[in-house]
C-alpha cells in the first residue's frame, strides 16, 4: 500500500476560531485593535488587475519597509506566511546537524512538531521554578538553540545580556530568538544581530501590528544567515508572499504612530489586570506579552477554563506537565478586560457561596 | 563554525518579474485578462479591521468554492499558498519512502529541486523524440511518481486512459498529477479520484484563474491522502492561507462564465499563434497550454531569446539538455502575439537579408 511511504506526524492545535463574533476571544493573543488606517486604504486602492501577475518574490517593498523600521540592510530581512512560516524554514535551513537542538520545557508548542517533521533531534531543559530559562543550560554540546522571548506561554523576560551570553557561548550554532511578543515590553536582541552572524531574530506583523490574518512574520539576522535561509525558502516555494499582503504589510510598518499608540494600550490594560487579578486571589509570572499566565489559587484551571467557555469567554488552556494548572489569557481591550473581571468575580463569589 | 549545520541547497529559478509595465511578459505563463470581477470588489468591501483575527485554518469558505465546483467533498481538498506550496507539502507527506520517486527528465523544474530540498531519491525516464511520456516507464518500482498534466514546458497532454494505467498500476505509490495548465484545453484526471485513493490532482488559481498574484493552488483526492497532507502542513504552518485570499479566492471560483470566456479567449490566441508560427518556420509540439514550446528551423533559441528581451519582449529560454533549442512563449492577448509575430516577420526578414 501507498501508505508506507507517507511521512506520519502529529500536528500542533492552533487555538480555536470560532466564526461566532459574539465571543470574548482572548484564546490566540490577537490584537483587539484593528491595523493602522493605511492597511484600509491600500486595500481600497489596490489595482485587482495586477493579481493576474505573480507577485515580487523577493517582496522587496515589505523587505524595505522593515529593514528601514529595524536600521538594517534589506538583505539582512527574511519575510515569511507569518512567523510560523519563518521559524519552521530556518528549523529546515538550520537545524541540520546530528547534535540534538535545544529550547526550554516549556515554550511553544510548535517547535517539538517541527523537529518532528523534520527528524531534528532534540533536547528540552527545564525551566526554573520560576519559569525563567537557565542560560548555562544552553552551554552545552548541541546541533541549534530556539527559544521564544518573552517566553510562551509564561510571557517570562530573560533579559538581553543572558541572551547574549547564549549567543556568544554557541558560535557552532545558530541561536534563534522568538519575539512574536516583544513589542509589549521585552527588550529585543535585535542589537546583538551585528556583532553575532550566528543569531537569528524573528519577529511578527500577527500580535503588535494587528495583522494576523494577514499573514506576515520576518526574521533579521547576518547577511550569510539570510542567504541561507533564503537559498530553502526558494527550494520551496519562489512565491509565498502575495502582492496584497506585500502592500498592506509595507504600509503597516510605516505607520509607527500608530503602532506605539496601540502597543501602549495593550500594556496600559495589561497592567491593570495584573493588578485586579492578584486581588482577586490569582497569581502569574510577571507577564512582559500581550498575555498573562495565571492560576487561581482554590480553583483549578480546567474548571474556570469551561466556566469561561461557557459564558463566551475563550482562553486557553495546555492540559501538559507543569503548566496543567494555568490558564493563558490574551490582554484585549479595557472592555475585554473588564467582562474577564467581572466574570470573575462573580463565579469566585458564587462558588464561596 | 554554525555552518555545518545548514542545509545546503541549490534553489529554483523563478521566472524575471520585471517592475516596469511597458514589457511584453510573456515569460512566466500569467493570464493576460484581469480576475473575475468579483475579486475587485472583494477588496473594496473587505472589512479591514478583521485582519487582526487570525484566518479560519481550514480555510472552510474556499475550500468548500472549490469542491462545489468540482463535485467532490470538502475533505477531498486541500488548499496552499500556490501549487508550489501544495506540491513541495505533497513531496514532503507522500514521497518518504526509500525507492526512487519517478517524474520526465524534461518537466517542471522544480521537482528535483524539491527531491533535493527533501532527500527524496528520484529517478527521470526519459520522454520520446516527441516529448510524451511512456506510460510503461512508470510501472517499475518507486517510491511515488509526479508529472505536469499538460506536461511543462512542452505544453504535450497525456491522455486519460494513460494517466489511469500509471495510477492502476501503482497501487503501493502516491500519484501526483500536476494539472497547472489543464484548463487550456486538457483532460483533468480528476473523475479518477473516486476510483484511485492514491491519485493527487493539483490544481493552481495562478494560470486559468488570473490570480497569480494571490498565490492559490489546490489538490484534490481521497479523503485519506488529504487527511495524511492536512496533517504535515499543520505540522508546518497552521495559518497558510491569508484572509483576505480566502475571500477573494471563493469569489472568483464561483465565477463559472467568466472563467469559461477568458480561457477560450486564450485558446483562440494560442491556436492562431500555431498558425502563424508554423508559416513563419517555427516547429513545436501541439501545446494545450496557454504556453507554446518553439523552435526556428534556422535560427539557435539563444540568439532570438536575447533579440526579444532587446525589443522588450521577454519569454523563457532553458539551458538544459534536450530543450536548449527550444523558447516557451506564454500565450498572451491578441494584442501581445501580434507583437510578438510582427517582431519575429521583422527579424527574420532582417535577417535573411
């Protein structure tokens, strides 16, 4: 039969999409802002006839857009179908050795199903108590390091200087750091990127830039890094970036008012929750993402997870070793934030009753 | 150094995509005529505050456009970012075993590009003196098998009954038929599907559809091969297909008359092409593309490749064995082969004198 030749794997679970707008849906930490005005704009004044055509495949306006954001060279800017996109061809582009490759414990999900995919060993050293990844554990022997930072789904900071540390500790390796969330308050590794050719940064338009339908992720990294990976990705496919999504991407990035403008709400409402979470009897690692970690502590999490569900509230919940008890709740608008609250408030007053 | 761990590939060559407008392009087989109707307004009412949200993953809206159209059930299609994408996540699912895959020695170039990226054995049969494939070459053992259906860049169909004998005779290999040109007057394999679960068909909105910029392509087959390529392409990007592609994509599949005129537009421009081709001394295989695969009786590929693209008039030259005397030549407008056959009268003219 056929099937013996069929690679077989077990896909990751994105959070659900419910196609119901009437939803609080702080499940996939979507921006609850809609993208800069010029995204609106571009898409009214888009010349359709022009889709008969291929698209750019270097998506050179994108590519420009970014590297005058970040002060880099275009050819030091890899733009992928969002950030999944990115890492999984610098997973196929990088992690090509027989040492097994190294990310924490707990992190995201996806990157144990690429290793899979693509039959990369690999190696995961716990976290610390405090969900804070430990620098020297990363000073060993391996074939490739990727870790998110802040990390998922904890939204744990390590600061830049141990990133650095890991970077310069592994020239045999390409590090890759994740930040689809540091525009909310992590410091980026992005200054690191002229003085190590062998660290990869990825950064994505779906969280800060508003922009997840759209499908938009870019990695910056040395020139040599972004020949290589370049070199896979026209292996795989010449024209994954489309001439729409070229557009309103470029246009996105331009718009830094509002991007700081957006970002600094987020953080604004962020803060807050921290604040009457912890009132309310919650406690969760000091979040630097558009995200918060928590965990009551008289309720457990699967419990509120399907109260919450219930009552048109979706976050998520990773039902694995030493995060079982947590639930991860994307930071929305005040709004957002308020029916989380109140929500509950009330169910924590009714089940003391 | 980190560099022993990247895989080192040689990538495709995607066709030039020139920025000025004043080119004749008639080198990467676009459709001349802009998209159905629809599409332009898609964009123009397209709720732009959405794309915060992440896509629906499934791409539901799209997928089921296209099986409507072709009768068969939503879970016999898979949809990605191109047939390129399609093809290179049906390499990778359907041709991991250890036998050789088989496909032409003249076909897309990309195929061992892919088998390279993947490595994936493969081995070429070689075609006739007239460019078809032989049907028996594909009944030795392999580890899967794939053709373009018209083939590329010749334009030579192969006709049902064969592709069936390959399909029936392969019961332990997956079967991919690449019909990116069938619309121009081809026979899809696609009432197969039914009878062959290990038959892949794909399919792109790229060429019939007016939609390369866009990046659509599709498969359709059994219900099980579209679970096992769901599978592999959730373990490498959940959200491959943008938002507004969805929307896009159905409104333009359900436009059946726009399709049909635009296509037997094409047809009409390629079959006086032949015409005027062969009295100018051309010879070239009966294409049922909306390319034609040409050579002069007097004068080398080369020479008139470089004449073209002089004058602005930019084809596709391949020096490769076999068809380096040989140009592809996308069937345009009236209009665009008018200028392409005026300029050939001209310079051979010029040229005997």
């Amino acid at each position: 039969m056929w099937e013996k030749n069929v690679r077989r794997v077990i896909p990751y679970t994105p959070g659900e999409q419910p196609g119901r707008r009437d939803i609080t849906k702080l499940n996939t930490n979507e921006n609850p802002y809609p993208p800069a005005p010029g995204v609106e704009k571009t898409l009214r004044e888009f010349e359709a006839g022009l889709l008969r055509l291929y698209p750019d495949p270097e998506a050179a306006q994108l590519t420009e857009a970014i590297a005058e954001r970040y002060d880099v060279s275009p050819e030091q800017v890899f733009v992928g179908v969002g950030s999944d996109d990115v890492l999984a061809m610098a997973f196929l582009t990088f992690f090509h050795g027989k040492e097994p490759i190294l990310f924490p414990d707990v992190t995201y999900s996806f990157y144990d199903v690429w290793a899979s995919l693509f039959g990369i060993p690999y190696r995961c050293p716990p976290l610390d108590t405090q969900f804070r990844i430990r620098p020297e554990d990363y000073l060993a022997p391996n074939g490739g390091i990727v870790f998110p930072n802040p990390n998922a789904p904890t939204g744990v900071m390590l600061p830049v200087d141990q990133v650095e540390r890991i970077v310069a500790g592994n020239p045999g390796s390409v590090v890759i750091v994740d930040e689809a969330y540091v525009d909310f308050g992590g410091e980026s590794a992005l200054p690191l990127v002229e003085r190590y050719d062998n660290l990869l940064v990825v950064q994505t338009f779906s969280k800060s830039r508003s922009l997840a339908g759209l499908r938009i992720g870019f990695a910056i990294g040395s020139r040599k890094l972004i020949r290589y990976l370049n070199d896979v990705k026209f292996s795989f496919n010449s024209y994954t970036m489309n001439s729409l999504t070229i557009a309103c991407g470029k246009t996105c990035m331009e718009d830094e008012g509002y991007f700081q403008k957006t970002v600094a709400r987020i953080v604004a409402t962020r803060e807050r929750m921290k604040k009457e979470l912890a009132a309310l009897g919650f406690s969760f690692p000091d979040s630097v993402a558009n995200f918060l970690f928590i965990r009551h502590e008289n309720v457990p999490a699967p419990e509120l997870f399907g109260a919450l569900k219930e009552n048109g509230i979706y976050v998520r919940y990773f039902a694995k070793p030493r995060i079982d008890e947590y639930l991860r709740v994307t930071v929305g608008t005040d709004e957002q934030a308020d029916r989380l609250l109140d929500f509950f408030k009330k169910y924590l007053n009714d089940r003391r009753a």
